[in-house]
C-alpha cells in the first residue's frame, strides 16, 4: 500500500536513511541536511522539521512546511513538501509543493501517486484555489507528475517552468 506519512520520531531511522541519499540541491529540491549524522538528525533536525510543520520556532521570511514520507509498505520510496501558505517569494517562485523520489524508486510511478496523495492532503490546508508548484524545464519526468496531477503551466523563466493545479 503507498501512503503518505508525515516526518515523526518513531520512523527516524527509515526518514533518516532516506534523506541521507538526497543531495544539497537535485533539480530545485534542496535538502539542507545533507551530510549530518543520524543522532544530529534524530536529536536537532527531526524535532525542527516537525516544529516548522506547526508553525513554531520559523525563521524570519519561512513559512510552515509539513514534510512527508511517501511510503510503500513498510519502505520509504520519496519525500514531499507541503508549504501551508505562500509568501511573496514562494508565490513566485518554489510554490506550495516540492518532491524528491528515492534515485532507485524513479521511473515507477510513485511521483504522480505520492503527488496526488499530496493534493488530496492539502485541500483542506491551502487557502488559494490553486496550488503552486514550480519544476526545471530540463526535468521531464517532474514535468510528467505534474501534468498527470492536472498541472498547467502558467509562465516560465530561464530555468524553471511554472505550474499550477486547480484544487
């Protein structure tokens, strides 16, 4: 069974073993806890990510985030990012939503699955209409999720195309 799972302690170690095969930056997901230990993960990074989450403790300019898990039975196969509103610069920018699929989970599926799961998530949590998403013009297998997940692209800049979902 896929489910999404939000960041909690009791899973850690599979979160953990995860985020540690994520790179700092991969096609605009940014994991900026690359290269930490598990105890610093459990003990500093994990508690953050859930505060954030709630809304406590955010730094100046951030807004709450809820990480989730994307599970495949008893295995984690992704990650996704549910902003709960947007600033200036994420309605520009980043959007609402972010993902990442474990490198050796790609290409079966889980991204559209785990990005539809995320939108019915998020219904009830984001105010606008749309969602807002954001994907690199050379990452066509992102393109596809989104478009399988109803997206449409709404303008584009260098870099990047910009997506929106109609909730």
């Amino acid at each position: 069974m896929i489910y999404l799972k939000e960041a909690n302690l009791e899973d850690a170690l599979e979160e953990y073993a995860m985020i540690s095969q994520m790179p700092a930056d991969e096609n605009g997901m940014t994991n900026p806890i690359a290269g930490i230990s598990f105890e610093e993960f459990r003990e500093k990074a994990l508690p953050r990510i859930i505060r954030y989450s709630k809304g406590e403790g955010l730094p100046e300019g951030w807004v709450p985030e809820t990480q989730y898990f994307l599970w495949d039975d008893d295995r984690i196969v992704g990650l996704f990012r549910l902003r709960h509103y947007l600033n200036d610069f994420l309605r520009q920018y980043h959007g609402h939503i972010g993902y990442a699929i474990k490198k050796s989970e790609r290409g079966k599926g889980y991204g559209s699955k785990g990005l539809a799961l995320l939108l019915k998530e998020g219904r009830d949590v984001i105010k606008e209409e749309e969602f807002y998403l954001s994907v690199h013009k050379d990452n066509l297998a992102s393109q596809m999720v989104q478009k399988k997940n109803g997206g449409r692209i709404v303008r584009e800049d260098e870099l990047n195309y910009y997506v929106r979902i109609s909730k």
